[in-house]
C-alpha cells in the first residue's frame, strides 16, 4: 500500500469515527446491557441489590417437558370410560410436577390412544413466542402473494392507475393503533359490530357472537388486520423492484411465443427476488417485534413476545427476566434473518 492509498485510509477512519463512536454509545451499549441483565435477577426501578444467577432467567423461560396422563381407574383398578365409550383420563395439572420447579400446562394432544401434556416453567412466555411466530409466517405469507399480485397489477398501464396507487397507501398511512381500534369495533360483539351485523342478517348468529373471546380466532383474527395493513407496503416495495425490469425481455418474450402466464415465472420471479428478500427480511423482523397489535387488541389476554417483555418489565418489575425474553427475540430475529439470506442467496441482497 503506498503513502497515497494509507492517507486515505485514515482519512476514511477519521471520518467514519464520530458515526461509529455514536454507534457504540446508542446500539452497542444498550446491546450489551440487555445481554448482561438476562444474566442478573435485577428489579425494575428499585434499590434492591442486584446478584448474577447465570443462565437461570434462559432456564425458566424456555424449559419444557412432555408428561403422559394416565387413565383414571376406578376402585376395582378398571380403566374408566364415559358415556359414549372413551377413556377418561386424568386432569393434567395432576400430573405436572410442581417441586422444585413448577411447569404449567401449554396443551394436551391424543397420540395413538394415550393422552400426553405439554408442560413449561414459562407457558405464557412459550405460547407468546408460538403466537408470534404462527402470526409472522402466515401474515408475512399472505403479505407477500397479495403484495405481489398488486405489485403486478400497478405496473401496467390502465385507466386510473395513479388514482389505484393512492387508494393502496391509505391502509398503511394509518396509525397502526387506530386501525386495530377500528378492527376491534367492527369484530365487536355489541349491536354496532360490522361482521356481528351481517352475520345476524345472514342469519349464521344471533348477532352477539365474541369474536375476540373465542381463543381460536384471535391469532387469524390479528393476520387479517396485519394483511389489511401491510400489503400496501410490501407491494410498494415489488413495485419497485418490477420497474427495474428491462421492457425488451417481455417483448423478446412476447416474440418467443411465450404466454404472460410463463413470462411471470421465467422472466418476473427471477429477476423480481432480490426484491422478495428485501421485502419479507423488512416484514419478517417487523412481525417478529410486533407489540402494539396485541397491545390494542387483546392486552394483557394474547401476548406477543415483545407485550410479554413489557409487561414483565412494567407490570413485573422482573428486568432480569424481561431482559433475558428480549435477548430471545433478538436471537429469533437474527435467525429468521440469517434463514433468509441462506435459503433465497445472499447474493440477492445486493442484486447480484
């Protein structure tokens, strides 16, 4: 390296110096803190000593067992059945342990006729990061195919394109509070209920029916308002990508004989997937943290892992414990991320 070529090397470091020192004091620092809380049994906002208890936080949080549930008996040592002929078997907070650790049921599932529970020390915490994830893959799924069959449609010439394109934002220009409040008072089960109100005049319910009780709908219930949302943005982004796509190839296409059917898949898909990673990297880690969806919606009733942190922190005043949850969804993050880049090439990242 000459003179020349290390004078500007330093003067590269020099100017990137406040920008990485900046860095380290607001991403790094506040990193490493997280990291070193997890390890501790340290209590929000009081001034009670703080000890090292190692991975102990990790251990509560993510520690799980399967328990078979045995069949009840009767005084004669018979298996008991009921009415219609099944067997009865015991109630499986009999059979989860409970000293020295506790472990609470998660769910109950019927294998070749023997009865087995699910069970962790953390239920709500591992039931959060289930609902979390289920919620992120479907609505991110969904996002993407409806996102792109929009992408699709806006990048061809019609009548009243620009209008179409204006009209796609408005869902994603909405605060995402007021728009979940918005979804809240239509799936309402009160008489001003929009899906109550037509399912009553449809004559499928009585026109009260707890669409934000029934356990079942709650997760497809926050995919739907997520998709609603967040479609525009991911279609924003393909369109993006669809318009830095030669002309010529569909005309040489075209030429070629082949369908739009097949340009789609040989010709639009290809070049479009350093986009698609783009987009589902921004969308996954977005789905990933979400908070405010289940905050509005359900509160403390439905936890993401993200509300899960804030109400251990908040609520719990356990910032340890908190801290060693938001080091788990910063690891499921990076993984979701890392799969990404593997699976679709991280050549794609930068469009090569």
């Amino acid at each position: 390296m000459n003179n020349t070529s290390k004078s500007e090397v330093r003067t590269a470091w020099m100017l990137l110096l406040p920008a990485l020192i900046i860095f380290a004091v607001i991403a790094f620092y506040p990193l490493v803190s997280v990291f070193y809380y997890s390890m501790t049994d340290k209590t929000f906002a009081s001034s009670k000593p703080t000890n090292f208890v190692g991975l102990d936080n990790y251990e509560m949080l993510l520690s799980m067992d399967v328990f078979e549930i045995p069949p009840l008996k009767d005084d004669n040592g018979n298996i008991k059945v009921d009415d219609e002929g099944n067997t009865v078997f015991a109630d499986p907070i009999d059979i989860l342990p409970f000293d020295p650790v506790a472990y609470w049921e998660i769910g109950t599932y019927d294998i070749f006729g023997k009865r087995y529970t699910l069970g962790a020390t953390d239920a709500e915490f591992v039931t959060a990061v289930k609902d979390t994830v289920v919620f992120s893959v479907i609505a991110v799924a969904l996002e993407l195919v409806l996102g792109l069959a929009f992408a699709v449609t806006l990048n061809s010439y019609f009548k009243g394109r620009g209008v179409m394109r204006m009209a796609l934002l408005v869902p994603w220009a909405i605060p995402t509070v007021v728009s979940t409040k918005m979804w809240a008072w239509m799936f309402s089960s009160q008489g001003y209920g929009l899906f109550n109100t037509v399912a009553y005049y449809l004559g499928l319910t009585d026109g009260q029916f707890a669409f934000l009780v029934e356990p079942s709908l709650q997760v497809p219930i926050m995919i739907v308002i997520d998709v609603w949302k967040t479609v525009p943005f991911m279609a924003l982004l393909l369109l993006a990508g669809l318009q830095t796509i030669p002309g010529d190839y569909y005309e040489a296409a075209s030429i070629d004989g082949a369908s739009k059917v097949r340009q789609f898949f040989t010709i639009t898909l290809p070049l479009l997937k350093p986009a698609i990673v783009v987009a589902l990297i921004f969308r996954m880690l977005d789905s990933l943290r979400v908070f405010d969806l289940f905050q509005v919606l359900f509160g403390s009733k439905v936890f993401s892992m993200s509300s899960y942190t804030y109400y251990k922190l908040i609520e719990g005043k356990e910032m340890g414990y908190s801290s060693a949850s938001s080091v788990m969804i910063f690891l499921a993050i990076l993984l979701f991320s890392l799969f990404f880049i593997r699976i679709l090439g991280r050549d794609q990242i930068h469009g090569k």
